[in-house]
C-alpha cells in the first residue's frame, strides 16, 4: 500500500509540473504564481487520492473517475478565472488513466485487499 501511494503522489507532482509546463509555455502566455502552484498540487492531491482508494474498480476505470473527478473540479475553477473548462477536464482524465497505468501495470503496484 505505501508503494502505490507513494509512485501515484509522484507521479501526480509529476503531471501537475507537466501541467504546468503546457499552461505557461504551450498557450503563451503565463499564469500568476498562486495559479501555478493550485495546478501542481491538484494534481499532486489526485495521484495521492488514487493511491490510497480502494475501490474494487478495474484499473483503467478507477483511474479515468477519480482523474475526471479532479479534472472537474479544475475546470470550474478555470472557469472561474476566465479560461475554459474542457482542458483541465482532459488533462484530469489523460492523467488518472496514466497514472493507473503506470503504477498498476509497470510498477506492479495494485489494489490490494484490506486487511481485517
């Protein structure tokens, strides 16, 4: 259980530093400081929710619902701040997805069963 925590934390730092990357450099134009540091730990936040949830899901499924469940939420927030909706939302869903792959298939590193 605290290997699969602790690659799918990494892993979401990771996609949230990706992220990041595309918001201030593949768009043009940059996003203040306090915006890049929500998107970081969003998506650092994410990997950790799908490192410690035991749903009993397949991996692919698991990974697209929790990452849409933080895209969503990404997405309002964008909204909020004028942007558009739909890419925090793709970006959440191409990430869970990744990071169940990842560490589910690569890393060896499942669900497992709780123990009573």
């Amino acid at each position: 259980m605290t290997k699969r925590v602790v690659i799918t934390s990494v892993l979401g730092l990771l996609c949230g530093c990706i992220s990041w990357i595309v918001c201030n450099y593949g768009f043009g134009h940059s996003q203040p400081l306090v915006t890049n540091a929500l998107i970081i730990l969003q998506n650092g936040l994410m990997g950790f929710a799908i490192g410690i949830s035991s749903l009993r899901w397949p991996w692919a499924i698991h990974g697209l619902v929790l990452g849409g469940m933080f895209g969503f939420v990404l997405g309002i927030g964008a909204l909020a701040l004028g942007s558009e909706f739909i890419w925090p939302f793709i970006f959440g869903l191409l990430y869970g997805f990744l990071i169940e792959l990842i560490t589910t298939v690569f890393f060896k590193a499942g669900i497992t069963e709780p123990k009573q």
